[in-house]
C-alpha cells in the first residue's frame, strides 16, 4: 500500500459515517492541500456507493483548514436513479464543518453527439526532460509537493512572466495507477498559475475546486500532462483552470478552482 493509499483511507464507522485522517505530510503552511482533502473524500464516497458507477463530477468547498488528525465523513446519497447517483459529503472535525461536497456519478449514455476538439498541448515526453525537479521557490517548496514528482516544460515559478499560465508532466511519486481519487489530487498538485507572474511566494488557500474526469479510469502508473492557467486575479481572489491529459493525448480530467491570493 503507497502512502497515498494510506493517507486517504476511510474506515467505516456506521451506515454513512467514516473515519478519515488528514496527515501532516500534505499540508501547505497551516493546512492541507486541496486536492489532497479532495481526494480523501473521493474515497469515503466511493466507499459508500459502491463501484459500479464512474465519478463524473466533484465540487469541493473549503469551509476551514483542517488541522492534522482525525475527522470524520458523513456521505449521504441525495438521489440515485436508473444512471445517476447524487452524493454529498460532510467533513467534520473538532465539532465544526471543515469541508462540503458534492458528487456526481453515472455510467455512460447513448450519446446524442460526439466531439473531441481539446487538442493536448505540445510537449517533449517525459523521458526527454530528464530527473524529477523538486517544486522550490522563495522559501522552499511546501511539505505535499514530496509526495508528487514534477517534471516542468518551459519557465520554473517565480520569474515574471508575462501570462499566468504553466505546463509540465506530473505524477505521484511513488507507483499506484491513476485512478479517480489520484487525479482528483493532482488536480491541484502543481504550483498555482499566479506564481508564474510574481517573484515571491504567497499563500493561496482554495476556496473550492471541481473536478470532471472524462475519460475510463483507471490507467496504468504514468506521468500526465497537466496545463494550469488563470485569466484574472481581482480583490485577493483568482480563478484557475486546469486539464490532465494521458501521454497519448487522451482528456483524462479538467477543473476549475477559486482561490486567495494571501
């Protein structure tokens, strides 16, 4: 079992209700990264509705930063039809709400219309890039960034550039394939697109993330080429879009997140 196996687990306490944990080995300054509590989730409403259907969508909202330790996750199946199941997610901890969830998930439909007009961006594969570069930056890389091996294409953070905009390959560390809760995490595993424009690190705390994956999962341990870029950044917030692609150019996820820019 790999460490993120581990540190996303959920144990079953009742109907609904499951342990979780959030370890100190994912956190950014004060408290986990996003996609990390996103994917931890991810686990505990898998684990309640069971395999049979794909997860679609997750919208993620961070009401507070949880600390490390324990919480619980209460998962509740709002509906689920002939093809569709809705689920929400509470996260608790200390007595207070820290995240909510919502969760869609449903097996494939008779399509009305198929198109597939996202092209992947160019990039030499992995293999050219050389060694894993740590994610480093004024001050250091965060504690979670260990758990992931970067390879960027292009510009490192912190350099002015003149758009926010980034691309690399990425995937977990250690081997496990790719399946919902691993791209769920990688999601908002790379360094923020803001950090592209500015020569100092800063604080920015998700204020809530969604993620569509969009193709069958899972897939065999691999790299993914991830494009992370943001459009405007107004009144301490900006807005993040990111697509996942499989080196053989397949869509496998893209996510939209609010954050702070602290």
């Amino acid at each position: 079992m790999t460490r993120f196996d581990r540190d996303t687990e959920p144990e079953p306490l009742s109907e609904g209700r499951y342990r979780i944990g959030f370890d100190p080995g994912w956190f950014v300054i004060r408290g986990p990264n996003g996609g990390y509590v996103a994917a931890v989730l991810a686990r505990a409403l898998r684990a309640e509705v069971g395999p049979e259907r794909p997860l679609r969508s997750l919208t993620v909202h961070y009401l507070a930063a949880p600390a490390a330790g324990r919480a619980e996750a209460t998962v509740r199946v709002e509906r689920s039809g002939r093809t569709m199941t809705f689920a929400s997610v509470r996260c608790e901890q200390g007595g207070r709400t820290v995240a909510l969830a919502l969760a869609a998930l449903g097996g494939a439909f008779p399509p009305a219309v198929d198109y597939h007009d996202v092209e992947m961006p160019g990039a030499p594969p992995p293999e050219e890039l050389g060694a894993p570069q740590p994610w480093t930056g004024p001050g250091g890389g965060p504690e979670f960034a260990e758990r992931f091996d970067y390879l960027p294409v292009g510009s490192p953070p912190f350099r002015s550039a003149p758009r926010a905009q980034t691309l690399g390959w990425i995937r977990l560390r250690e081997p496990r394939p790719i399946d919902e809760a691993a791209l769920v995490a990688l999601a908002d595993a790379w360094w923020p697109a803001p950090y592209m424009v500015v020569e100092r690190f800063f604080a920015a705390p998700t204020i809530d993330l969604t993620v569509h994956l969009r193709a069958p999962l899972p897939r065999e341990h691999d790299y993914v080429l991830i494009e992370v870029r943001s459009d405007s950044a107004r009144d301490g917030y900006f807005e993040e879009d990111v697509r996942l692609f499989h080196r053989d150019g397949t869509l496998l996820a893209h996510g939209r997140q609010l954050a702070l820019a602290l």
